[in-house]
C-alpha cells in the first residue's frame, strides 16, 4: 500500500473531459497562474509606489502521448476549433495524478478548455522512437481542487 502522507510520483496521471477519463499521457506540463502587479503612486502618497492587483493570467496546458487509433478524439476536438466552433468546443477538464494503485489523488481543474495547437508526430524511418503527438489547450481558469 502507498504511503499517503508522503507526496505523489509524477508517473501516472490522466486526462479528464467532462468528468469522462478519456487519455492518458506520457507527459503532461501543468500551467502556471499569476496575478499581474501594476504601479500606481498619487502625488501626494510616500516617495514609493503601491503594488496593486490587475488581470489573472493562466498559461497553457500542454499534454503529449504516444500515437495510437483511439487518439483521434483528440485530434477531432482540436477540429471543432478549425472549423470556427470554439464554443462548442469549450470544455471542463482535468488532469488528475494518481497513485501507484491507480487511485486519484491530487487534481487540477480547467474551465472552458480548448485546444488551441495540435502537433502530429515526427517520423522517421531510420529510428526506434515512439510518435509522440501533442496538444496545446488554453483555457479561462485553474483550481487544485485535491
């Protein structure tokens, strides 16, 4: 049994879309999240200027897995995006690590997803590499919620 009070590898994990596990990854880059400082000072305040709070800024979620047939929903979803349907194509997702038994344990959530790159794999026919695809996915929000 695993040690639940100590902090988790960052070996397993998966893709949910819609509260749906739909993939798995073998790499997954978590964005990051911060709050824009702006300066501000009035004539008569102290020779120093005051940091004040502006926009929340999230980055991009960055996720690749090795190609294989089921992994065209992906693909399909990123479609919906070129076809001018981003609104359709918004989705809640999350990227939930899991234990070395397979059960969840921390979970970062997304609001309003969507993927704004899709990068097909690198072939080559003189390697032995696996062909890795990636997709970019934006969205408008991040919360660890475990």
């Amino acid at each position: 049994m695993p040690d639940r009070h100590g902090p988790y590898r960052n070996v397993r994990y998966l893709l949910e879309i819609d509260g749906i596990a739909i993939a798995g990854f073998s790499q997954c880059t978590l964005p990051e999240n911060s709050t824009e400082a702006v300066e501000y000072r009035e004539g008569t305040d102290p020779p120093t200027v005051r940091k004040l709070w502006s926009l929340n800024s999230y980055g991009t979620l960055t996720l690749e897995r090795g190609t294989s047939e089921d992994s065209i929903a992906l693909f399909e979803w990123r479609r919906l995006v070129e076809q001018g349907n981003v609104d359709a194509a918004r989705r809640n997702i999350a990227v939930v690590v899991l234990d070395e038994e397979g059960e969840p344990g921390p979970r970062w959530e997304f609001r309003a997803a969507w993927p704004t790159q899709y990068d097909g794999p690198d072939l080559d026919a003189s390697g032995n590499e696996i062909a890795i695809e990636s997709l970019e996915i934006d969205h408008e929000g991040m919360e660890r919620t475990a």
